[in-house]
C-alpha cells in the first residue's frame, strides 16, 4: 500500500534491552544468574510455573533435603525474589476489583498486561522481525489472487485508505486464559 509502513526511527531491541538490566554483567559469565546453572533454573521455573508459594515451602522444607544438596535458594520468598531479579518486558499488574452487589470474603484481583506494552515487546523481538507484514499486499499467482493472511485481504486495503499516511496497522488477536497466578 501507498501510504503505510513509514520508519520514523529505531528503538532497542530486546536483545539490547537484556544488556541494559542491572544484572547483565553477571549473566555473562553464568546464563542462568541467580540461579547457580541450568538445572537449579529449570527446578525453580517447574516450582514457581507448577505450585502455589505455599506448596513451594512446604517442598523445600522436606526431609529429603536433609540428606542432599539443597538448591541455593533456601525459601519461596528467596525463589519468587530471584524470578523478578530476571529480565521482564511488560510487567503484570494487578487490580483490585469491588462489587457492591456482591459480597467476597477477599477482594477479587484482576492480574494483567498493558496490551500496549505488549505488542510494544512483540515488535521489539528480534525473533519475528522477518515474521511481521507492515504493508497490505496484494498476492498473484498467475491470473488468481492468493489470500494468506489478513494484510493480503482486502479489508486490510480499506482500512489503511483510511488512516493517515504513514501509520501502520497493526492487528492484534487478544486472549485471556484461566492460569492460575500465586
């Protein structure tokens, strides 16, 4: 299309963004700083990915450690405090949620992203640089146009008569999960 797609400029990357967190010189000499390697990061992402901070404790304050190794994180205060030492693009928040017509024993948390900042990381991945469409397109194969995504779509032609030159658009499909977060 004619009137999309302007570069205004370049930002960081992802890539150079890791290099700006405080503890990049640290993962340069070991990849999965804090944690002590590989192994104890792949135990602390099952723990905090597969169990409450509850459950967490109670792993950790098993027998069986009595009688081997101990990873070097000793609590779930010091694992959760280790996860967020590790780089993260768009943070989660959380908002508390009230009803009037509904009482709750606890107040009710919605946690979620800024969709802005996320399609901000996204584009900033240098992993799917070469994965993204910035322009409508029209695809011919021989006398019969092909339609692959939805930038080839003449929807995504109307559209983009209709903004302003230079501005891109940028279509999101947005999705929400019941992941249980602790």
């Amino acid at each position: 299309h004619p009137h999309s797609g302007y570069i205004f400029g370049n930002g960081k990357n992802m890539l150079d963004k890791l290099e700006d967190d405080e503890y990049a010189y640290r993962r340069k000499e070991n990849t999965y700083y804090p944690f002590h390697d590989e192994a104890e990061w792949q135990l602390g992402k099952f723990l905090v990915e597969n169990l409450t901070q509850t459950q967490i404790a109670k792993f950790l304050k098993l027998t069986w450690f009595n009688t081997r190794a101990r990873p070097s994180f000793t609590s779930k205060d010091q694992l959760i405090g280790w996860m967020d030492t590790l780089p993260c693009f768009t943070e989660w928040k959380v908002s508390k949620i009230a009803f009037t017509s509904h009482k709750t024993t606890q107040p009710i948390e919605l946690i979620w992203r800024d969709a802005l900042d996320v399609v901000k990381q996204l584009f900033s991945d240098p992993t799917f640089a070469n994965h993204m469409t910035f322009d409508p397109h029209v695809v011919q194969a021989g006398d019969q146009r092909e339609y692959g995504d939805y930038m080839s779509a003449d929807m995504a032609w109307k559209i983009q008569d209709h903004l302003p030159v230079g501005a891109t658009q940028v279509p999101i499909i947005l999705g929400s999960d019941k992941t249980p977060v602790t």
